[in-house]
C-alpha cells in the first residue's frame, strides 16, 4: 500500500482521528489533555499517514518533543484495523525518528497490551521500568544514532 506521511490538520482531521484513536480500549486518555490542545497540531505534534489513492487517513502519531528533557514522548500511535500488518504503523514510528530533535523516544504502554509491546520490541524498544501508571503499563524507550 502506497502512503504518505504528514502533519495533521486539525480542522479537518481531529474528527477522524480521534475516531481512529477511539477503536482501541488502551486510547482512554485519547481526546483528553494533550490530543485535545490545538497546539499539538500547531507543533506538528500529530502526524498522519495518508493512502496514496485515497487520501483517507489511516494512523497517526502523537507525540511531544520534550524541551527540559531531551526527549520525544510518544503519546499515542495508532493504525486503522484494516490496514494493520501493513507496514503503515512501522513507516510511522520511522518518521517519528526523523521528526524527533532528540536521540531518545519514550513511551508508556499497558501491560496487557501484548500486540504493541511486541511491536515496539520488533522496532528496537526496550522495557526501562514496569511500574507506570500505578502499576499498570510499562515504560519502554528507543536510543537513536546522534543527528548531524
Ligand atoms: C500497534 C500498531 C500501531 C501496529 O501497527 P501496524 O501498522 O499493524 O504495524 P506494522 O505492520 O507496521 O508492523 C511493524 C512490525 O512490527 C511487527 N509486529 C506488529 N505486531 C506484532 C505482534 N503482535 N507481534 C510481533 N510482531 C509484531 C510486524 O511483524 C512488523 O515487523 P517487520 O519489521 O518484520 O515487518 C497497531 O496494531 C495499532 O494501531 N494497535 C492499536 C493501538 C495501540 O495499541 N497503540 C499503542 C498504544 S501504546
């Protein structure tokens, strides 16, 4: 499948992908603090990939590029059900490590979600604490090569 990644618009795509978000039980947050702010679109915070032939959105990544910590927080990831297994959420987080101003993304993931965990691994992330959210999901962070 051939797709693009950019930011996203928020007057014209937070509608759809907060649906997106909403289709998994682990996006409860989702729309709430930091989706919600119109500066994460302002920054360029949310990105989406978009079919070739369509233009339909489908997955997204939102993110906050840390300014006191050198580091890019991973909020959220997310790829339509139907086009999962294609290559779009593995082209997404690619992005994200070319978008990130630093050499480390982190994320925090439910423990019970076996199918990201085991994504985030396959992609190179490692587990760094397995204590968050009060003992419910598990820190995991990525190490990139030093920008020129
Ligand atoms: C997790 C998610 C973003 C993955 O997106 P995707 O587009 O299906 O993933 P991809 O097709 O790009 O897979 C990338 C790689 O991860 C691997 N992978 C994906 N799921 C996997 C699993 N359950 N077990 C092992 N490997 C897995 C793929 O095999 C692929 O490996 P490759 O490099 O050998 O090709 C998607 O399933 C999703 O939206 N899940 C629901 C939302 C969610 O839970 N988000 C995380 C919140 S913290």
């Amino acid at each position: 499948m051939i797709f693009s990644i950019e930011p996203a618009n928020r007057n014209t795509e937070h509608d759809i992908i907060n649906k997106i978000g909403k289709q998994t039980s682990y996006c409860k947050d989702f729309g709430s603090i930091m989706f919600s702010s119109e500066g994460a679109y302002i920054k360029g915070w949310i990105r989406v990939a978009k079919i070739a032939v369509s233009g339909a959105i489908a997955g997204f990544t939102c993110v906050r590029h840390k300014v006191r910590a050198p580091e890019t927080m991973l909020y959220f990831i997310a790829v339509v059900k139907d086009c999962n297994g294609e290559g779009i959420g593995k082209a997404l987080m690619a992005d994200l490590e070319k978008q990130t101003p630093h050499n480390r993304i982190a994320l925090k993931v439910e423990k019970t979600n076996e199918h990201a965990i085991a994504f985030y691994t396959r992609l190179g992330y490692i587990t760094e604490s397995i204590n968050e959210y009060g003992g419910k999901g598990i820190l995991m962070a990525k190490q990139l090569e030093p920008k020129e």
